[in-house]
C-alpha cells in the first residue's frame, strides 16, 4: 500500500502504540503476565458497584436507553453533562465559567490531537510553532501527536535528590524558550510517568510566561483535581481564561467510555467543536449517562477524594515498601517522589544496560513495563538519564502479583549490574 505522509506517521511505530501491542499481546497470549506498565486503572469494589448500579438504571428506562444508543450529541458534547460540569467547577472551584467553556472528546487523547494541532506546527504566513513542555519527562502519548514533525521542545529539569532514595523533577525557568516559536505550553499535573506534581508557585510562573508571551497554557489534569484526585500533597486547582485545563474520566474507573473533557475560553471551544465535528462527527454518549447525575451533586469530588484517593494510596504504600524490600541495598536506584498518579518512576544511576534492554529482559520473564526513553519528549539531545529509567504501574495488578513483579524486577536490576 502507497500511504501518504500521514498514512505513514500515524500508522507507524511510536512509543504509544508499543504500549497498547504490550497491552493487547499480553492479554490474548494467554500467559501469566504480569502488566506493570500501562496505565489502566486500579479496580475499585466501592465505584464499580456505583456504576453497575447507574448501568442497571439505564437499561430499565427505556428513555434513557434510547437516548444514549440512539440519539447524537452535539460536536461540543452531551448537553447535560457539559451543564452539570459547568456548574461544579462555579461552585465548587469558583472558576467563573459557563457551559460555553466547556467541550467534551473521546477522550483525552482525542483532544491533545485536536489541541496541539490547532495551536501548534505549520501556520499559514510560513512560520512553524511548537508545544513547550517545562521538563521532560513527559506523557507518552504526546510525542507522536504532530501532524508536522518537530511539534514539541522541552528543557531538561533540575533533580533534587532527597533523603529514602527519592528525588525530584523540578522546572528550570531559565532554560525555557518561550517566544515567537511557541504556540503554547503544556505540563501534565500530575506528571504521568513521574507522578510529580508542580507546585502552585510553579502552575502561577508558568501562567505568566504564558500571558507575557500571548499563548496558552495547557494543564493535562487526567490524573489530578478536582476529579480523580489522584494528588497525594497540596496542590490547588487552577483556571483561567489563558488556561486549558483537560479531564478524563478514565482514572475515575470509566477508561472504557473514552470521555475527555476539556475547560478553556469560548474561543478554544468553538474550533474544538467544529474539529470534533469533522474528525469524530460526535462524541460518545456513554461517560455522560453514567456520570452526569454524580457530577450535578458533587458526588463524583467526595467519592474521588473519600474512596479513590484512599485506595492509591493503599496500593502506593505496599508498592513502596516492597520495592525497597526486594531491591538489593547496594544497587544505586533512585524512585521519583510519588506525589500523585498511580506509577513509580525507577532511576538506576549508571546502569551499564540501557532500560530499554532492561524492558526486554522483563518481557521474557513475563513483566510488563515501560521503559524511561520514550517520555522524553522535546529532549533532543542524547542525555543518559532517559536510558536509565523505567515506569511502573502499581495498581493494575492484585498485590501479590505487584510483589512478584518487583521481585523479578529486583532480580533482573541487579542481573544487569553484576553481570
């Protein structure tokens, strides 16, 4: 087949489509895998008995069947939902927003297509803009999102090291490049793969160099507030009329609705509308019949905050102690302070094997992770840190096999150091 530039970018080999093959293969293979490297979330009794009941409701009124699987909703998105999550955010967070700010996707990886591409790479007069991320590492679904090349520049952070063998990314300010090449700025908070979490001070510099600049700055809020909530230190939500903040319900336990929700100005919501009119003709329905009644009485923050919140939490503490009981002492691995997301990012300082091999090595053992390299994103130099890094997802798997896991990750760490 002849595919154009397009057919060939998008149907190509990326960081994003290796996760989902990892994902797919080791489902259907029919071993005993153990998937540590997604990010599917955690199964959580309390919130899927909320929604198998919310599905039971739907199936017996035939009303609200009919609308959901007959019925489209506007480019913008379902209507009741885009209302019930205006007046959330009003009153719970004070932002002052109407339904007009509102757009939903399918999900958030539709609307980072959408957005990067409305705001970045070739324009018109000649000029060709970029995404500026503070620090990478970075969201591995971004990389590959540019429909022209070269869509993304990022800085290298400043790494604080703390005491119990972590440290922590922080933004270097001066080393931002943010000027007549840059179409906006983008961080994820938390930052999925690192579960790092900018501070406010850090969300208000980046807000000004925005403004100053004239460009957006978006804040990919998947895993943060106000819902799922999954931030484990204090961190305020923030919003503005410079600001594009996205959702998901996908870490609330809904990853299989694909509902992306995306707050910003009246402007920005408009073009997301009609480019969701063109690419997706609609929105799926299916996030806003099980939700829209949670949103409209502020359930869905209690739950977030009371149930889900407690529950990573749970599963970090045990991942976190296990990881350093199996781990051998004199091994120089370093873990990112977890402020939030449902991942530890491991550093092994000077491993002699690249954490590419390291992934390898585990996949024939039959654990499953990513490895560091391919979230670092707009780092164009070869900087050895992002070959000495791996993500883990501590909450897709029972405890047991979390444990097993690490063992066999333990044992092939140290393999690699001693061998």
């Amino acid at each position: 087949m002849n595919l154009s530039a397009f057919g060939k970018k998008f149907g190509g080999d990326a960081g994003i489509t290796t996760l989902m093959d990892d994902i797919s293969s080791a489902l259907s293979s029919g071993r005993d895998t153990i998937m540590m490297g997604g990010g599917n979330p955690a199964n959580i009794p309390e919130i899927e008995a909320i929604i198998r009941q919310r599905l039971k409701s739907l199936a017996n009124d035939p009303a609200s069947a009919r609308q959901l699987l007959g019925s489209y909703d506007p480019p913008q998105g379902n209507s009741q939902l885009i209302d019930a999550l205006a007046h959330l955010f009003s009153k719970k967070l004070g932002w002052p927003i109407t339904r007009h700010n509102i757009a939903l996707t399918n999900g958030s990886q539709s609307a980072f297509f959408m957005l990067f591409n409305m705001l970045a790479g070739e324009f018109e007069d000649g000029t060709h803009k970029q995404i500026q991320l503070p620090m990478a590492p970075e969201y591995i679904g971004y990389a590959d999102a540019g429909i022209a090349g070269d869509l993304f520049t990022a800085a290298h952070p400043t790494i604080d090291q703390l005491e119990l063998r972590q440290f922590k990314y922080r933004v270097q300010f001066d080393h931002l490049n943010v000027g007549s090449s840059t179409g906006a700025i983008c961080v994820s908070r938390p930052t999925n793969p690192t579960g790092n979490v900018i501070t406010d001070e850090e969300v208000e510099q980046l807000d000004a160099l925005a403004q100053a600049n004239k460009v957006p700055l978006i804040i990919d809020g998947a895993y943060g507030l106000p819902f799922p909530g999954l931030i484990y230190t204090p961190a305020t939500p923030f919003w503005n009329d410079n600001t594009i903040v996205c959702l998901s319900l996908s870490k609330f336990g809904l990853p299989g609705v694909r509902t992306g929700i995306v707050i910003a100005n009246e402007e920005t919501i408009q073009t997301l509308a009609g480019m969701n009119a063109i690419i997706n003709l609609a929105s799926g329905s299916f996030g806003a019949a099980l939700t829209t009644d949670l949103i409209k009485s502020g359930e869905i923050i209690d739950l977030s905050q009371k149930v889900i919140r407690p529950a990573y939490e749970a599963q970090l503490a045990f991942a976190q102690k296990t990881l350093h009981r199996l781990m051998d002492p004199a091994i120089p691995y370093l873990m990112h302070k977890p402020e939030g997301t449902m991942f530890l990012w491991l550093w092994f300082k000077d491993m002699p094997i690249s954490s590419q091999t390291l992934y390898e090595r585990l996949k024939n053992r039959g654990v499953i992770v990513v490895s560091g390299h391919h979230f670092f994103v707009g780092i164009t130099d070869d900087w050895q840190h992002q070959h000495e890094c791996i993500r883990i997802n501590y909450a897709a798997q029972n405890p047991q096999l979390i444990a097993q896991g690490m063992g066999i990750i333990a044992e092939e760490v140290r393999r690699a150091y001693i061998s």
